[in-house]
C-alpha cells in the first residue's frame, strides 16, 4: 500500500503519523509545497508579539524527525502540480531544483488548506502589505518591523488572525488602526456579545473602525497611504490582510473531483471525495455543521486534526467516521476572552430556526474569593426539545472551561434541562457551588417548564408604554452606579410588595436588574399577585451590550 499525502500542518501531518501507527509496511509519501511539514500555524501571532520567544518553538515536527520516528518520506518544497485519478498518479515539482517528476498512488490524501482572501483592491501587491499563513509570512513581518522601524499597522479584519495579530503589534508598542467591514469583529459571535471586545479594543488605544472598508493602497515617500471606504485617508508603515481565508481547491476541481456549494471539496463521512481512493481533510473541505446538517467550511486545526486520523484509519479500512463540526472555538483579546460553540443567534435567524435565548452573568469562582472575575454566558437553544443549539461565553478567566462543558453536551445530546444537573468541580479559588452552565440550565429549564416568563433586551428598546410598563428593582446605590434604564418606574425588589398598588394592573410589567437574578424573583412575586409579567433575560448588563452594538 502506497500513500501519498498533499500538505502536512494539522490534517496531513497527523495523518502521515496515524497511518504509520496503524501499519509498518504502508509506504507513506507527504509532498508538502512550503518549507515546512509541520508547524503551528496557529502559534504566530504570539511570536510576532514576543509571547512565544522562540521561533523555533513553532516548529513541531522536521522531515528528519518524521524519517527517524515514523520512516515517513516527507519532501518539503515539492508542489503537486496536478492530481490524475484515472492513473493514480500525481504530477510533482521539486521547488529547489526545478525538476518534475511523476508519483504514483494506492491511497492520496489532500490537505490543501485554505489561502488567504486577498480581494482585488489596488495597491494589496505592494511591499508592506502581508498576510499571515505560514512561518516565511511571518518572518517576512518580523523582519519588515525591524528593518523599517514601524510604528504604526492597519490591519484589515476582525477574525482571530486579525484580533491576534492587533493584540501582538500593540504590545509591541505599535499603533494599530483595525478596519473591519462588518458591524463588528469576531462574526462567529452575536453583535451584543461582541461588545465588550470592542470596549477591550478601544481601551488599549487600538483605533477600531467598524462598518469601514479599505479601498486603496499607494507608496509616498514617507510610508504607505490607505484610503478608506469612509472618504479617510491614513498613513501607515504596514498592512495585514485578515479579511478571511478560501479553500484551496485547485487540485481536486482539475482533477473532476467533486466540489461543495461553498467552493470547498465535497468529503463523506469517511473523508472520502468522490473519487473512493482519494481522500481531503482541512481547511479544504466541506464537512457538516452538527446544528443545521449542512455543508460548511470552518478552518480550524482541531477538526483538521481529527479529520487527519479518521482518513488515515479509512485508508487502511479501518473503518471511522467524522461526526460534524461544532465550530467550537475561542479566541483572547488582551484581558478579554471570548469563545463560541454551535450556532450563533444570527445564523439561527438566517435558517428560520426556532429557538428561544437565555443570558447569565457570573463570577468565574466564587466571587467573595480574591480575584474573581465575571463572564457573560449566551445560550441558545430549542424551546420545545431543550436541545442545545449554541453557546457564547466572554470574560477574564474561565470562559474556556464553559464552552468546553456545553461543547460536549451538545456534542452529547443534552438538553438545556440536563446542564443544572451536571456535577462540575468547586472549590472557591476554582468555581462558584452553582457553576455558571448550571444557571444556564436552570433559566433554560425554567423558561422550557413554563416557571418563568422572559423578555429580550430589544423589547426594551421598543417597548409600547401604552401597554407595557418597565419596573427597575435595583438598589438606588446601583443606579447611581451603572445608570438607570429608560422610562422605567425605579422601585427596589425588597420594596416590591408594598408597591403593589402602585403598579399599572392593564399593563404588562417587564422587570429590569442588573443581571436577571433577582428579576426572577420579582416575576414570581407579580404573578402570584395577579399580574402579567416578564423578567429581562441578562437584566442591565445586557441590555447595555444591546445598545451599544445597536449604536455602532
């Protein structure tokens, strides 16, 4: 059995290593078109910013190593030209030296990866203007910084490499500008989630500018000039483009493999295109998301990884099946984290799903301890089933922890009602008794089992006071401190029983606090006195990221 593999990094390296595992007589053959076979790709924004030292420390695996450990054939600079099925044969280009050769197959893997969008705007081919994909992008960066003393960077794109590649610059003492065409960065996310990004953003002196697109490049005698969708002109030393990453699929649509409707190359379950003895895995291909059963692209090492394996395994019938992609991912953003798993709210929308919403804020520990921090929890879910749809998580510390947890319980099957049951470790330096996932669940369950009656901070915005009546059961001490909400009848939740006479009856009562806790406690004290009401899911601190994305 002959194998050969078209690119290495996260999907064909791990599949080179799995198949030698699973069989000391395959003859194993990567062809890898860069210098490199196998790096962290995702490690170079923390060597531009000097987090990660070494630059050495990103090279996780040498042609040498994979020779000596796994008795791999691994060509570094050597780029397939093209793939012939009929003849199982590759056509191969030594870089180096310029000669073409001709490799024959029992098993091929792609693992093109994905290339960076780089839109035809004038100027981008410019010496100064980079994307960041592999280690020559990056030493091509580092070197460009010292060699002209840069002082200031537009970056082009609010995704991880954008946001990475921001936070790296500006702990280099660089000015950064940060042009993102979207109403905000981070789309995996929803825009009220995003918020708090932008705020972390601007407080480290970053000029972000959102809903604003670069439009020109041009040298002067100074630099380069960049012209802005906005009628802004600025002068800059460097830009980055992170607009965004496209499958490379050159390979496979030549060879009359069969692509997806997203431009990526169309795989089974076994990672098999639909040529049975060729296999893709990566940022290639089209796999399908777990929430809508559809082809999706999602550029990401960790499916790579495993897609890598299950490949491998099939190559050598040793039958395995990839389970769809999640999506899961998180991303840090100087102090701030911010981290996602399944559907967002905006693409639930954009599929007519059903699905209701919960907000909880809490510490990441038990917040009478030194240090504690507060993350804001986003659930998504079916209103009927309880199945978990998705899930957003931002703060300090912790929001790793909890995405993981719902990540597996959705991956799991639960349920919403399953999370306020889950047994999660604490100890006060760790955890609060009641992890924030379970009061997830428990709000969740409580609005699927009808205990509660909820309200969204866009209702709010909206709100008909000819029919509805806003109540703020906040301390006058928090009000002064975080603000008031608008239009709303000030009246503390340990006050409440005696103010009943004093509450609109032919108006629906929606009740604001700070972070939809207490509200649920004023919600069963009206209805038990006959009123109509509903609490504000995620109380002040939402409603406040709610308007601030509606005022971008």
């Amino acid at each position: 059995m002959k194998i050969v593999i078209v690119g290495g990094v996260a999907g064909g390296a791990s599949a080179a290593a799995r198949a030698r595992r699973l069989s000391e007589d395959a003859d194993i053959v990567v062809l890898e078109r860069g210098e490199y076979v196998s790096f962290a790709n995702c490690g170079l924004p923390y060597h531009i910013g000097g987090t990660i030292p070494l630059r050495q420390s990103l090279i996780l695996k040498t042609p040498q190593e994979f020779k000596a450990r796994f008795n791999i054939d691994v060509r570094v600079r050597h780029e397939v030209m093209s793939v012939e099925p009929a003849q199982k044969t590759v056509t191969v280009k030594n870089l180096a030296t310029g000669e073409i050769y001709t490799e024959t197959w029992d098993r091929l893997l792609l693992s093109t990866g994905a290339a960076p969008v780089i839109p035809p705007i004038p100027g981008v081919a410019e010496p100064g203007v980079f994307s960041l994909r592999s280690i020559s992008d990056m030493d091509a960066i580092l070197a460009w910084i010292a060699e002209r003393s840069v002082s200031h960077a537009t970056l082009v794109g609010g995704g991880f490499i954008g946001l990475e590649v921001m936070e790296a610059l500006t702990e280099r003492g660089i000015r950064v500008t940060l042009l993102d065409m979207g109403e905000q960065v981070m789309a995996p996310v929803d825009p009220e989630m995003a918020s708090a990004l932008h705020q972390e953003i601007r407080e480290h002196g970053v000029d972000l500018r959102l809903k604003t697109a670069l439009k020109q490049v041009s040298r002067t005698a100074d630099g380069l000039n960049v012209e802005l969708s906005s009628g802004d002109a600025l002068r800059t030393d460097m830009v980055l483009m992170a607009i965004g990453v496209k499958p490379e699929s050159r390979l496979a649509v030549e060879a009359g493999i069969v692509s997806g409707k997203r431009g990526g190359i169309q795989v089974n379950a076994n990672m098999q295109t639909s040529f049975p003895d060729i296999y893709a895995v990566g940022d290639a291909v089209e796999t399908l998301d777990l929430v809508f059963g559809e082809p999706a692209l999602l550029p990401l090492a960790g499916p790579a990884n495993r897609q890598g394996r299950i490949a491998a395994d099939n190559m050598l019938d040793r039958h395995s099946q990839y389970r769809g992609s999640q999506g899961t991912a998180i991303c840090k953003v100087f102090s701030l984290s911010i981290g996602s798993c399944g559907a967002s709210e905006k693409q639930l929308k954009a599929h007519g799903a059903r699905y209701e919403k919960v907000y909880v804020h809490g510490a990441d520990r038990a917040s009478y301890y030194p240090g504690a921090t507060m993350m804001s929890l986003k659930l998504l879910f079916d209103p009927i089933s309880g199945a978990i749809l998705g899930a957003q998580c931002s703060g300090k510390n912790g929001v790793d922890k909890r995405i993981d947890v719902l990540a597996v319980a959705q991956r799991a099957g639960l349920s919403v009602t399953d999370l306020e049951h889950m047994e999660l470790t604490y100890a006060p330096p760790f955890n609060s008794a009641r992890d924030l996932v379970n009061q997830a669940g428990m709000v969740a369950s409580n609005v699927i089992n009808g205990d509660t009656a909820i309200c969204h901070a866009g209702e709010i915005v909206t709100m008909d006071t000819e029919r509805q009546c806003l109540v703020d059961i906040r301390s006058p001490g928090e009000l002064a401190q975080f603000g008031e909400y608008p239009n709303a009848l000030a009246i503390p939740v340990d006050e409440l029983r005696s103010h009943l006479d004093s509450l609109p009856r032919d108006k629906e009562i929606l009740i604001g606090c700070q972070s939809g806790l207490r509200g649920h406690v004023a919600l069963r004290i009206l209805q038990a006195h006959g009123f109509r009401a509903r609490n504000l899911s995620g109380g002040y601190k939402t409603w406040q990221a709610v308007v601030q994305a509606m005022n971008v």
